[in-house]
C-alpha cells in the first residue's frame, strides 16, 4: 500500500479540483515561501507521486529548482486534512501530465499565460493528519481577534516602514478564508500549517491563536503566511514569528500579490 492510500479520503481530496492545497517550497538560502497549488493531483500510474501544472508559480519554481524538498498542506471544505513531505522531482513539457492539465477546466482558459510544464513530485511521508469542527475554528478565530486587539495601538508602519495595505488586511481578516502558516524545519524540510484564525493585528502584524495537537515555529523564525479565498483571492505574507503564551503574531516584512495581474509580484515594501 502506497503512503497516500495509508490515510483514508487523501487520495479522494488530492483528486478534487477545487480542493484547497499549498505548496511549501524554500529558497537556496533558506527561506520559506507558501502558495496555493490548487492543480496537484496524485499520479495514477507510479505510487506516492503527485503532479502539478506550472501556472503562476514563479517562485516556488525558482526555489524547487534551487532546493527540491518541499511540504504540502491539504484541507478539505469539512476541515479535514493532511500535512505531506517529499521531494521535488523534475518538470516534463510533455506527455500525459502535462496533457492533463492543459486541459483542466481551471486552467485551460485564462487571460495570462498557460501550463508551461508539469512538476513531479514524490511523497517521502504524511507528516500528520488534522481535522476542525466548525466551532473550534469560531473559538480560535474569536480569541485571536481579541489577541489581536493588544498590537492595534501599536502605529501604523513596522520597523522597517512597512505597513500591510487595507486590501491585504481585508482578505486576511476573513474567517471563512483558508489560511496557511509555514517555515523551514530542523531537518531543513519546509513545515506548514493550518492557521485559520490568522487575521490582521494593527497595521504591521498578523495575529493568530495557537492550534492545539499542531507544531508552530521556533521563536524569531522567519515565516511565510498565505491566504486564499473563496473568489481565488491570495496574498503572501513573510516575517518574523513572535509567539506568546497562546497566541503568536508575525511582524510584517513583506508581502505578495498571490494572483493576476501580479502574480507572485511584491506589493510591500
């Protein structure tokens, strides 16, 4: 038995084309980026490889080429999923997966570019496994905007001028958005996280209450956070982790249009 068919309804999930999926990829030196790849799909022909297609994916490319080891977060709409690690393998410009996913329904038709190639990717391990009820993500939520109240006095640019603009701060203080954490590990892998309840904390911080049963990133660490909403809004978010008692904050440093018209183009600073 495959790794991915060890865990019930994963292979189901990763099959589903409208499943949320982040890849975490990290640079040559070391640091984490985090974007939603909703077009990874389990190959059917070799076990415990998936394939996505290379469409706005800029630098997570780039990094893969750089350094192949990567994590994938997978979470259902029922708040169920899945935290993987493996290798990057190569890009084909031919073949059945790439044939696959020109012809994706999501993908087929856009107004910027197409698939240029399909990436491989094989599954080294399932990390962990995670499932939220409905009232728990509430109960985070609420506690994190209230965590949230202590950094709003704070002023309205970070140390190094930054400030997140309103639009970043109106898709991250959605509740019903999905939301991701990640950064690298102490094996040198990228870790990645589930982090719903992350929202906006003033005009430099992100804010999030601690999710039980799952890790979080040392003290200081350098983190990338990335949201995705339900009209396919995403942003990237990079900082400074600085956790407390329960719940953490990132310091801003940097942020990234996740889609069209700047795919993967930095907005702040």
């Amino acid at each position: 038995m495959s790794q991915l068919e060890k865990f019930p309804g994963l292979v189901s999930a990763l099959r589903g084309e409208l499943t949320p999926k982040f890849l975490a990829t990290r640079s040559g030196e070391g640091l984490p980026n985090v974007v939603p790849c909703i077009s990874l799909r389990p190959a059917e022909d070799q076990e415990d490889v998936l394939f996505f297609g290379n469409f706005l994916l800029r630098k997570s490319i780039r990094n893969l080429q750089e350094d192949q080891r990567l994590a994938i977060l997978v979470s259902t709409p029922e708040l169920k999923g899945w935290i993987l690690q493996g290798d990057f393998m190569e890009f084909q410009r031919t073949g059945p997966y790439v044939d696959f996913q020109k012809g994706s329904s999501h993908l087929r038709y856009n107004a910027y570019t197409g698939v240029r190639n399909a990436g491989l990717i094989r599954v080294t391990r399932v990390a962990s496994t995670f499932s939220r009820s409905k009232l728990q993500v509430l109960k985070d939520y609420l506690l994190a905007r209230l965590a949230a109240w202590a950094h709003r006095e704070e002023g309205e640019t970070g140390p190094d001028g930054v400030s997140i603009p309103l639009a970043v701060q109106r898709e991250f203080a959605r509740m019903a958005a999905v939301k991701c954490l990640a950064w690298i590990g102490p094996d040198g892998y990228p870790q990645v996280i589930p982090s719903l309840s992350l929202q906006p904390g003033g005009q430099t911080k992100l804010v999030c209450w601690k999710t039980s049963g799952l890790s979080c990133p040392p003290a200081e660490a350098l983190v990338a956070a990335n949201v995705l909403t339900s009209e396919a809004v995403s942003y990237q978010a990079k900082g400074c982790w600085l956790p407390s008692k329960r719940s953490a904050a990132i310091q801003v440093a940097e942020i990234y249009a996740g889609g069209p018209p700047y795919p993967g183009g930095r907005i702040v600073p």
